[in-house]
C-alpha cells in the first residue's frame, strides 16, 4: 500500500526538480521516488558499518606479527622455550 509524502522546497528548488525530471522524461514525483532509492541505496547497510565498527577497534591494537613459519615455531616452543624433540 503507498503512502504519502509531503516534502516542503523552496520554489527554486522545486524549479531545479523539475527541470531534472524532464531531462528525465519522468514526473517529478517519479524523479524524486528514484532519488530517494538511490540515497537509501547508497547508504552501508548496518552490517556492513558493524563489520567496519570491528575492523577499526582491531586496527587500534598493536599485536604480534611475523612470518608464518617463525611463528608456529615461537608457538611450538613455547615463546622462548626449546623446540619440542
């Protein structure tokens, strides 16, 4: 079921709208509904900005880093320990 949405501009505005809507060959309405998608359409979806929120709280961190190898060998021996026979 549509609804109504009432949207106040200001008269240059709305001269502006409509200009784009007949570049568009749509009315205004149907030029602002596609302006309204494409703006929700182009906003993060919340999961992609909570996967973000996580990245950016790990980035924060200074942890450990090495090659591969020296580290499953620093694993194995237990970070300083001597190497398992």
């Amino acid at each position: 079921m549509s609804k109504r949405l009432q949207v106040l501009v200001d008269a240059r505005e709305l001269r502006e709208f409509q200009r784009l809507a007949r570049r568009k060959k749509v009315t205004v309405a149907e030029w602002v509904r596609q302006a309204l998608r494409s703006a929700r359409d182009d906003e993060p979806s919340r999961e992609a900005a909570r996967k973000l929120d996580a990245v950016q709280a790990a980035n924060r961190h200074a942890f450990p880093t090495a090659e591969i190898d020296q580290m499953l060998r620093e694993i194995e021996t237990g970070y300083g320990g001597e190497p398992p026979r």
